[in-house]
C-alpha cells in the first residue's frame, strides 16, 4: 500500500477472505492508487471483524469499499449504518443483485473510476425483526436454495451452483400456509416460494417488478404457488425476465408487512439463512448512501 499523500482521498476497501473473491479484490489496489485514492486495504475475517473494522476505520475514511457480493454488503449493513460514510460496491459476487439495482457499469475499469469520483445517492433498505437486508427476504424455495447454494460447491462453480440446487431445492419444499398483513389489511394462501423484495432485481436477477427501483419507498411481495417443477422454472424464468404473468402470482405491496406461518420457517435473507417466522417487515426509505450512478 502506497504511503498517505497530502490531498488523496482516503478509501476503505473490503474483501472476503472466505470468497473466491478475496484475492482479486487485493488486486485492486493498485487500480484505485491510480485514480488518486489513499487505500487502506482489509479482509477482516468474520462479521465481528468486518464490523469492527467499520466502525473503527470507517469514520476517517470518505467511502467504504466492498469488493464482493451480496452477501459481504448484507453482513456489512448494521456498521454501515452506524458510521454513515458513503458505500461503494465493486461487484465480485455470484448474484451481485445490488450492482444491478444501482446501475453500475459492467467494465471494472468503469467501476474504479465511479469508485473515485461517482456521485453519492440514497437508497432504501428492508428491515426483517430489526435486522436490514438489501435485496430480499424470502421462505420456501428461495430459503432452501440458500441452504444448498452455499460450501465449496458455491466457492469453486459460484453461478453455475445454481443449476446445481435448483432442482435439489425443489424436491426440499413442501406448500406452506401463511397469513400476510399488509398495510393493515390480512390474507393467506398456500404457496411453495414467497419473497419480499427492496428494488428491482433479486435471487440472481429476477424481476418480480420491473418497474420498481431501490429509492421507491415501497415493498414488493410476491408468491408462487404449488405445480410441477416444469412450471416453477417456467415462472422463475419469466420472472428473471421481467415478464411473469400477473395472474400467475400473488402479489402485494406496502411499507410494512407481517408473515405467519402455522410453524417456524427458515428465512433466506439476502442469500443468507439465520431467522425464522414470523416476520414483521418494513421498508426504512432512503437509508443508506451509496456511490452510484
């Protein structure tokens, strides 16, 4: 790392030592050199670490860095949102549905420079039981695709481990039963996948609202109920292009939600396991500044 020079703006950047990731994000720093920016590099080992990390660096630093996926992002957000220094993301991860939410730019070189000089913006996160996520929270399938996409299997295929649980994820679920309060009002059904989503893009690119963005102040629900596989991956693919049939889903969206379930689910937030309903979700409007465009 090159010595602190008068005038140079100084960054955090973060990589994971866990991901595939980790190494290529070392190799950032360099790049970053270049563009003017005093670079203090870590991959802090843990969540504790990363959030440490945050909290003690990050208040003398003008954006924090994450050189990763969603998933490095999600376990970074309670110290984000402590510190209150701007965010800006390289995306290295398998899905990297934030990127996309953000508009970032494909070509790395685009991204250094956005990194460097990008304007700062808000965004919205969820909260589910307290905890923020960025992208989704969801039960059923998606709950047991992130138990499968996950190990070695995640680290060495990264996207192509999704072909992989696909299938194995769909002989895991049964229908479930929930009851939703939105917005004061109640329904149920009986479903096999259910997510609530912040933004546009989630699960690796599906687009349960094309229209919607990650600054709308709203929710989205969306629920898929029970049919053969042929037809699960039909919808998933519709929904990954932004075209799935609205009579074909339920749907709901609000500002604040409850879950139910007649027992403990598990529940996939941000690609991560760790809650069980019930849920009480919300919508926490312009949350978190990020460089982006």
């Amino acid at each position: 790392m090159a010595e602190p020079t008068a005038g140079r703006r100084r960054v955090l950047l973060i990589g994971n030592p866990r991901a595939r990731s980790g190494a290529e994000a070392g190799d950032l720093v360099p790049e970053l050199e270049a563009l003017g920016l005093e670079v203090s590099f870590a991959t802090p080992d843990g969540i504790e670490a990363l959030h440490r990390l945050i909290r003690e660096t990050g208040p003398g630093v003008e954006r924090i860095v994450i050189a990763g996926g969603d998933g490095s992002i999600a376990a970074a957000l309670p110290a984000l949102l402590d510190v209150a220094v701007p965010l800006a993301v390289i995306p290295l991860g398998t899905a990297n549905d934030l990127a996309r939410n953000l508009e970032l730019p494909e070509a790395r070189a685009a991204q250094l420079r956005l990194v460097a000089d990008g304007p700062v913006r808000r965004i919205d996160l969820g909260s589910v039981n307290g905890r923020p996520f960025l992208n989704a929270a969801s039960i059923g399938y998606g709950a047991a695709v992130a138990a499968l996409h996950r190990g070695e299997a995640k680290r060495w295929l990264g996207v192509m481990n999704y072909l992989r649980v696909a299938y194995l994820a769909w002989r895991r679920i049964r229908p479930f039963s929930v009851e939703i309060i939105c917005e004061g009002a109640q329904h149920r059904g009986h479903f096999v996948h259910l997510a609530v989503v912040n933004g546009r893009f989630h699960g690796g690119g599906l687009e349960p609202r094309p229209t919607g963005t990650i600054d709308d102040g709203v929710l989205d629900l969306y629920a898929l109920r029970e049919g053969p596989i042929f037809r699960l991956l039909q919808l998933l693919a519709a929904l990954k292009l932004g075209a799935a049939q609205r009579s074909r889903l339920f749907r709901l969206q609000g500002r604040r939600l409850r879950l139910t379930t007649t027992r403990p689910r598990p529940v996939n937030v941000d690609g991560e396991l760790g809650l069980t309903t019930p849920l009480d979700i919300e919508i926490l409007p312009l949350a978190l500044a990020v460089v982006a465009p």
